[in-house]
DNA sequence: TTTATTCATTGCAATATTACGATTAAGTAT
DNA sequence: ATACTTAATCGTAATATTGCAATGAATAAA
C-alpha cells in the first residue's frame, strides 16, 4: 500500500512519526545542520553546498517549510531560509520526550 | 527514482536520518512506546495492541530489530521483545546531537 | 526591451514503503 | 502422528518518495 493507516494511532504518535519522517532522509538532516552552521538566512548557496539538483533541493525545503522547521522569505530574485525556531522548540519538545522515555534497571531479554 | 543518494553525504547524517527513518512511522513508535510502557518483554500481544495485520506488525518489528533498537528473543512458540538499551542509549545521543544544535539569538528573516 | 539569474513547479522514471493474504517453520499439546 | 499456536517469510497490490530535465515566474541587469 505505502500508506500509513494513521487512523488507528494517536495524535501525538503520528505527530512523532511525521518529525521523525522529515528527518529521515540525508538531505534534509544536511540543509538543517547547514541553516543551524551559518546561523543566518541563507540565499541560494544549499544546492552547491550539496550536491543535489536544484528541483531536488527546492523539494527538500518544501517539506520542511510544510512542517514549519524553517522559514524563507523572498529576496529579490532569491529566497532566504532559515530555522523556525519557535517551531523547532515545539518540535524538540516533542521528540524528546519520545527520546527520554527510560528503561528502568529491568533487563529480560 | 525514491533511492537516496547517501554518498554525498556525511555518516554521521546518514545515521540520523536512518534512525529517524525508523521513527517515520506511527505504527514503530507505538511499538516502541509500548515496550517502554510495560517494561519488561512483550510476547506477542502487539498485534492486538496496535490494530494492524500479524505480518504487518513482524515486518516493523524487523526494521526496529535490524537497527538494532529491540531485541527479541525465542520463548517456546512465542517471541518476546524488548528495548535494547544500550543501543538506544546511543541513538539517543546521535539524535540529542543533531535536536540540540542551537539557533544563537539572531532573528533573520 | 532583451537577457540573466534565481527559485518554484510540472512531469516522469526508478525505487521504496506499507499492508495483508497465503504459506511456511517451529514449537506444544493431545 | 495430528492438531494447534505463534511468528517469520513470500508474493503482490497500492501508494509514496526521490531525483532530475524541462519549463515557468519573477526580479534584476544590460
């Protein structure tokens, strides 16, 4: 099918899952980690930053723009991006408590 | 083409997105959240805990158990599961890493 | 006004993922 | 041995993802 029956899971497990999918795929880790580096609105420079084609790229930052991680507004003929970063604090709260769940000392298997 | 040109990029953004990757789906995360829960090894009652088909569920559990994140291991006719700490441990960190990363003051855009 | 430049969108091919019925494998019980 | 239980695997259909060439839209430069 390649498609998720998200009906039957909770909202906040579907929430995880569709963070965690958006990070799932080389490319986007590498364009976040590079906004996060540069600390700064970047034009342009993340397609020969990486090596993907621009459609690829512009692809990328859709879907990360879709889930709010970053933001990018018109610079004349270019385009500046860079974290949300109210949105990644919402985002890091999330994943973290799906991350901190701990084991207690009870080992079975 | 739906492959990932994973050459291009660092191991370290390769890890984070096949963890990441694993977590894409609601269905691995509440298996994990409900081996968390409980607490101790799960023999076999995830395929009535979560609503999906048997196969379906063995098929998640092979992906969790191939990244190493559970452990499974025979008892009679059943299979109990539990998290592997140790290896969860250290995606925790590889993961902690890359949510932390953080956006200094400056507001751009 | 033409010509670049920059980025988004479209369309498509290749591959991956998700889900499940049917089957198999392996242990248990009768 | 036979029947039952549990879980893995196989096969397959439906859908999603990835990547890029081609094209389009919008601004800037000549």
């Amino acid at each position: 099918m390649g498609l998720a029956k998200t009906e039957m899971f909770t909202d906040e497990q579907n929430k995880i899952a569709l963070f965690a999918k958006v990070f799932g795929h080389p490319a986007r880790v590498s364009i976040l980690q590079h906004l996060f580096k540069i600390n700064a609105c970047v034009c342009g420079d993340l397609v020969n930053e990486i090596g993907l084609a621009q459609p690829t790229i512009s692809q990328h930052l859709k879907e990360l723009k879709h889930l709010g991680l970053i933001k990018g507004s018109v610079e004349g003929t270019s385009v500046c991006y860079c974290i949300d970063t109210d949105n990644w604090a919402k985002m890091k709260r999330v994943m973290l408590q799906f991350l901190d769940q701990d084991v207690s000392k009870t080992e079975c298997c």
